[in-house]
C-alpha cells in the first residue's frame, strides 16, 4: 500500500510540476543543437545531393559511406575526444536541474515558480554534486565486484552446463537491477533530506539515504525496481521508435523532431516522477524519525504547511 500511496502520490507532484520537465527538456534541447547542428552541417557539405540522401534512405550504400568515412573522421574524432567533457557536462546539467525538482516536488511547495526553480537549482547545485559523486564512487566499486564476478562465470562457462550459465546470468541481471534501484534509492533519499532539512551536510545526508534505504528496504527496493522498469521500456520503446522511423520528406523530418522533443519530455517527466515518489515514501516513513528530530530542536524544517515540520 505504501508503494502505491508513493507512487501515485509522485505521479500527481510531477504532473502539477511539468514546467519543470519543459524547463529542462528545452534546455536539452539547445545544448544538444550544439553537436547536431555542426554534424548536420559537415552531412550536408559532403553529401550534396539529393540524389544521394536518397540513396541513403532507400538502405545502406557502401560506396557512399565509404566516401563519406574520410570526410567525418576529422569530426568524429574530435567528438570521440571530447565523450569524457560530454559525460561530465551531462552530468552536471542533471545535478543542477535535480536541485529544482527536489525542492518544488516536497509537500506544500505551492504554484510553480520558474524564478524559484532556477533559484533553488543553483542554491542545491554543490551539495547534490558531492552526493553524485560520493554515490558514484561507492557505486563504482560495487560494479567492478561485479563484473569480475561475471568475468569468472564467463570463464567456467567450459566446466558448467549451458542452462546452468543461462540461470546464473539472468541472476546477475537480476542483481545488477536491485543493485542500481539500491543505489539510486541512497542517492535520491540524500538530495531528498538535504533539500528538506537545513544545516545538515552531504556526509549526513548520504548516511541518512543508506538508512532510509535499508530500513524500509523491501518497500523502498520494490517502488524504485518499478520506476526502473518503467523507464528502461520506455527507453526501449524510443530507441525503437527512432531507429524505425526513416524519415525523407521535410514535414515527415520536422514531425519526428517534435516526436523526438515529446519523447525526452516525457522522459524527464519519468525522472521527476521517480524524484517525487521517493520524496513521498520518505515523508511516509519517516514521518517518526522527523518529529523526534523536530522535537529535540536539532534541524529547521523547510516544508511549507507540513505537518512534520510543526
């Protein structure tokens, strides 16, 4: 029941917040410009013809991509250089805007404030990017365990039965899914409290996120697992999507880059969902542990009209 309270509860938050997914989805929209419309440009100058774009489009031409390879391996290789710049900079992008959801999806935040967003982004910015990065650290040394775990399966793949290394793979997968829902749970309950709760620092916001997480575990687990489905078959669904439709003409192009444009909206809409839903189910249970903490006089509430605060 706490699931589907949480769930839901962070489906309505989302829904009232959806400028805040605009917001972003715009702003993903120009900074990606930067990197499509020079690689559109280099396409148009090499390929030239008409003629030739159809050729394309009708299916794979190899003396075609084979003249074009030399012309964008300049390009491509500048791009490959600058991957790791493009990971960091996405990264910091999604922790600035993670600031803004945080605050505006709690309890009682009110009308939607674009000036407010943006404040309060810049306001979490450091301490949401000490929590990524201490979560990621974690995180990665958990995944290397597990990939060496995997490499040795792979290599007494010879000495078990082909069934046996079937059951033990999709196990795996399986723990790679609780692993990740684990840590995105840790990570999500600590810019949650953070956001929340004034004077605390991020080592105490983290340490509160591993609490929350493996005190209500079955609970927490099992909500976060079903965001992770939802948004790992959408994700599917869009690079389905994509990658099936070939569009030639100009309106059919200009239609799949507005359906593009909904598909990331709705993306960052399942992201603010999954914000919102941990928000709920941490004011859910933690409902005790907050009014201890608010007794004692130790932090200062920012929930407007909560009760937990009082």
């Amino acid at each position: 029941m706490k699931i589907i309270n949480a769930l839901r509860s962070g489906l309505l938050r989302s829904a009232k917040s959806w400028k805040a997914a605009l917001i972003i989805t715009l702003a993903l929209f120009f900074i990606i410009s930067f990197f499509t419309i020079p690689f559109r440009g280099v396409l148009k100058s090499s390929l030239g013809s008409s003629v030739v774009t159809g050729q394309l489009a009708k299916g794979i031409n190899f003396d075609i991509l084979s003249d074009l390879s030399e012309v964008l391996k300049n390009y491509i290789r500048g791009l490959s250089s600058g991957l790791f710049l493009i990971i960091i900079a996405g990264m910091l992008f999604f922790t600035f805007f993670s600031g803004g959801l945080f605050s505006h999806l709690k309890e009682g935040q009110g009308r939607f404030s674009v000036s407010g967003f943006f404040r309060t982004s810049a306001a979490y910015f450091w301490p949401f990017l000490g929590i990524t990065l201490i979560v990621s650290v974690i995180l990665g040394f958990v995944i290397s365990i597990l990939i060496g775990v995997v490499a040795g399966i792979s290599l007494a793949g010879e000495t078990v039965s082909f069934q046996a290394s079937g059951i033990l793979r999709v196990a795996l997968i399986l723990f790679l899914g609780i692993v990740l829902s684990v840590f995105f749970l840790v990570a999500d309950y600590s810019r949650a409290h953070i956001s929340s709760v004034t004077g605390t620092s991020v080592f105490k916001s983290v340490g509160y996120g591993f609490k929350m997480t493996f005190g209500n575990f079955v609970s927490s687990v099992s909500m976060m697992f079903i965001l992770m489905m939802i948004q790992v078959l959408f994700m599917w669904f869009m690079t389905k999507l994509i990658f099936v439709w070939k569009p030639t003409a100009g309106l059919a192009v200009f239609l799949m880059l507005i359906t593009t444009q909904v598909l990331f909206f709705i993306r960052i809409f399942l992201r603010s969902w999954r914000y919102a839903s941990v928000i709920s189910m941490m004011e859910s249970l933690g409902k005790d542990n907050y009014t201890d903490q608010a007794e004692t006089g130790k932090y200062i509430y920012t929930f407007e009209n909560n009760p937990l605060a009082e």
